[in-house]
C-alpha cells in the first residue's frame, strides 16, 4: 500500500514539474524565496496519505472519511474562531459547540454499530 502512494505522489510530482515547466514561469529557484514553513506541505500530505492507509484497515473507509471530514471541519472552526491566516473572526457560539459535538457523536455510533 505505501508502494502505491509512492507511485502516485511520484507520477504527480512529475506531472506537476512538467506543468510548471511548460505552463509556468519556469524558474524553480522561486522555491528558495518562499518562507521555509511554507515547504512542509508536502511532508505533512504524505503522511495525511499514509495516516489513512493504516486507518482504512483499522476502521474501514467509511469511518476514515468522517474522521477526516470532521477533522477538517474542526481545524475550520478554529481557524475562524482565532481569525488565523488573516481570514474574518466568526466566533465559536453553543450552537456551533454542539454541531462540533453531535459530529463526534455520529462517528461514535457509527463505529458502534
């Protein structure tokens, strides 16, 4: 399984510089002056992917999607809570607590079941 998400980042790399290449301005050496954090998304992609492998097997592909959709929903929550990225404030309220809750509560009775 890892032997396939390599092969499938590898050809998308590729088919990413080819793009860039052609389709681009060309001159990778833009990559020097981009801030450093900026550069750990394609680590932190792969481990996403390789994270998941292991989870299907564990709890199974429905389960992994509705971990994955609520983490995505809660880091979303906190990014507009704090307002992070320079995006607009909308404040976390009860109502929104609650949604968050029943989220965690359908994965749990999901997984139950």
């Amino acid at each position: 399984m890892l032997e396939g998400a390599t092969v499938s980042f590898t050809v998308g790399a590729l088919a990413l510089f080819f793009l860039a290449f052609f389709f681009g301005k060309g001159n990778f050496l833009y990559v020097l002056s981009v801030p450093k954090w900026q550069l750990i998304g394609g680590i932190l992609g792969a481990l996403f992917i390789v994270i998941n492998i292991f989870s299907v097997n564990l709890i199974g592909v429905a389960s992994t999607f509705m971990a994955v959709v609520i983490g995505q929903i809660v880091a979303g929550a906190i990014i507009d809570h704090f307002g992070l990225f320079g995006g607009a404030t909308y404040p976390l309220n009860n109502t929104k607590l609650i949604a968050l809750a029943l989220m965690f509560v359908a994965i749990y009775l999901f997984n139950k079941a």
